[in-house]
C-alpha cells in the first residue's frame, strides 16, 4: 500500500517550508549603508554565525540609541531572518514583529516584503498556519502592487507549501512552477531552485515519481556546486525517500547519507536529523533492524534535548515503523501511543500515526480492533481539512473491514 509513504513524505517535509524560503543570506538587495549591515552580512555568508549576530545586536542597540527606525528595522529584520535560516523559529518572531511594526508606520515597502516573506516562515514554523496564509497572501498582493517580481516569487513558493499542505496539488503545483519562472527571469538562480525542491515534492505527491526525481535530482546538483549545502542537502533527503517509497533502499541510503552530511555541513541547527532517521529505516528495511533503532534512539536525544517538536514527532513515527519491521508490534505500538499524545502533534502526523498503527493491528489479527480505532476517529477525520488526509484514512478503515471479513 503506497498510501502511507505518501503521508510519510508530509512527515519527512517538516522542514520544507524553510527550506523552501531561506536563501544563502537574510539580506536583501535593499542593503542600507551602514557598515554593520553589510559586515553582518558577510559574515553570515561565511559561516560566521555566532560572529554576525553580535555585530546585528550591536547594531540593533546603537539604532535604538540613535532613534533610526529605518536601520532598526533593516537590523532586526535581519536578526529575525538568521534565527529562522538557523531554525529557530520561535526565537525570531519578536525581531521580524517588530521590524514589520516599523516598516508599517514608515511605509517602508522596500523592506517589509523582506520581512513579511522571513515572518511568514516563523509563523509556519511555530504552528500558526493561518497567519502565515494571511502573511504570504499579503506579500504576494503587495508585491504585485509595486511591480516586484522577486517578492511575488518567494510569496507563491510560501503559498504552494500552503496549499500542498492543504491537499491542492495542482494548485501547489502551479504555484512552484511560477515562481521558478518568476526567479529565473529575474536572475536569481537560488530562488529558483528552492522553487522547484518545492516542485518535486509535489510531482512525488501527485505520482508523477519520474519526473519528481529528476527535479530534485537537478536541484541537488545544481545546490551543491553553488554551495547552497542545505537546499542541496535537503533535496538529497526527499530524492532518498522517494526512492525508499518506491521500494529501492540500498539507492535510498546513499542519498540520505549524502543528505546528513550536506546538512550537518550547513547552518541549520538539527535539519540533518531528517534525512539520519529515513537513513535508519533504509537500514531497517534491509534487516539490520538492531542498529536501526539504536540510531534513532540517538536521535532522539538529540532532539528532546534541543526541544525540537516537530523533530520529535518524526523521530518517533520513525521509530515506530522501525520497530514494525523488527517484528516487535507490541513495541510498535506503544511508541504510537506515545505519538499520539505528543502536545505537539500535527494532523498530519496524527494521520500517518493512525494509518500505520491500524496496518499493526492488522497485521497482529486484530482487524476489528483497528476498524473500530479508526471508526472511533470517524468526526475526527470528517472535519480534517486536507482531502487526502481524510481520504487515507478511509482507505485505511476500508482495508481493515475487508481484513475483518465485513462487508464494505
């Protein structure tokens, strides 16, 4: 049943958006003249985090001082944008507020696109998916108000996360597509390829698998020989796990490893955990289970310890699936239970949780118990807003009464 990879695939993506919209630098072309500006960002592109966010607090204290809003807000949006690259989303949401809030009063237009794009991102990221829409859907009428093409092109590529996220493929799909044409007229190659990362996600939920390969396949290599080590790294990571859900796991490990290294190379502080634990199931799926779950043990620490939810969560489905294939449902199980009553459970993970615990109980000849789970979630899964969501699970009910003997 391919139905579960594919709701995996969302799992596997919780670092998509960023990695969609978080380009080689926090600046834009709209660099004011003061020298901290630009030595931040030098800095930051040479990998000098610690170094650029001293200089950017420095700045921030002696705007304030000098009563500069425009610098402030140049600074602090600045600040903001380095703790969503890094993903520290939390932390940069009062930096990019109060960037945006100056912009606003200034009608500073040149830099609250900027701000609005990095500050839609933070939203996303601390779960406030409305505000993030409304965010991206504002950039993108403002953008084309002032006849700004860039800006219209990260606020499609923040729309398409949206509404792939919603279950709109083919409106996602033509959302990417765009943006990857807008970046490419307008020169900016980075942008184009966060575009069509965006792009091959969506090509691998729809089934188009060929051509979803070859997109993130021409991503990665075209990310690495720029140096952009995280796209490339995170385009590694979906291309293995495609290749994982199409059955070829020795091809999967290669990529994924690939991808690990690539992400512990750049910025972002725990983006490589994503493609480590799909590394673990490729390993799992080739029957060395033992170090399988070793490995995520490991990266569970890692995870709790920098209290990263939403890595949390994927750990544990992980971990789960892992425990599946070593014969040990019961185990299985109990990792499931745990997940499910994570504070911080998405419906998308709540939906690959229920999907592959129902195929547990299947599997363990209790059918009927995982009809009634999923009949007892019934309300819950009419009142999901994405349709595949609610679609997998149906299937998912459908295949346990077949199971169970009962009549569809």
């Amino acid at each position: 049943m391919r139905g579960s990879p594919a709701i995996r695939r969302g799992l596997r993506l919780c670092g998509l958006l960023v990695a969609t919209l978080v380009a080689s630098s926090p600046a834009a072309a709209d660099t004011p003249g003061d020298p901290r500006v630009a030595a931040a960002d030098s800095l930051w592109l040479a990998g000098e985090t610690a170094a650029a966010i001293t200089v950017l607090d420095e700045g921030i204290d002696a705007a304030r001082a000098a009563a500069d809003p425009l610098l402030l807000g140049n600074l602090l949006r600045r600040r903001g944008a380095i703790e969503v690259a890094l993903g520290r989303s939390g932390a940069a949401l009062a930096p990019l507020q109060e960037a945006r809030a100056l912009a606003l009063a200034g009608n500073d237009g040149g830099n609250l696109r900027p701000v609005r794009r990095w500050y839609g991102v933070a939203l996303g990221q601390t779960g406030q998916a409305e505000a993030a829409r409304r965010e991206f859907a504002i950039l993108l009428d403002e953008s084309v108000a002032a006849g700004d093409v860039t800006h219209q092109a990260w606020a499609r590529i923040g729309l398409g996360y949206w509404a792939w996220n919603d279950g709109r493929l083919e409106e996602a799909r033509h959302l990417y597509r765009t943006a990857a044409a807008q970046h490419r007229a307008a020169d900016n190659a980075d942008g184009e390829l966060f575009a069509l990362n965006g792009l091959g996600t969506v090509l691998d939920n729809l089934g188009s698998y060929g051509e979803a390969a070859a997109v993130l396949a021409r991503v990665a290599e075209l990310a690495a020989s720029r140096g952009q080590l995280y796209i490339a790294g995170i385009a590694r990571n979906n291309l293995g796990s495609l290749l994982l859900d199409l059955g070829e796991p020795d091809r999967a490990g290669d990529h994924l490893r690939e991808a690990e290294s690539l992400l512990r190379r750049s910025q972002s502080e725990a983006t490589w955990v994503i493609p480590a634990k799909g590394l673990a199931l490729a390993e799992a799926t080739l029957g060395r289970t033992s170090y399988a779950r070793d490995r995520l043990g490991e990266l569970w620490d890692v995870v709790h310890g920098l209290g990263r939810s939403d890595l949390e969560v994927a750990v544990l489905h992980t971990t789960a699936e892992v425990e599946r294939l070593a014969g040990r449902p019961f185990r299985a199980r109990e990792v499931l239970a745990e997940l499910l009553a994570h504070p911080d459970l998405t419906p998308a993970a709540a939906v690959a949780a229920l999907d592959l615990l129902a195929r547990i109980l299947v599997e363990s000849g209790q059918a009927a118990a995982a009809a009634d789970l999923l009949a007892e979630r019934a309300p819950w899964t009419t009142a999901l807003e994405n349709p595949l969501h609610r679609a997998r699970l149906e299937v998912a009910r459908s295949a346990a009464l077949v199971a169970a003997g009962d009549t569809l």
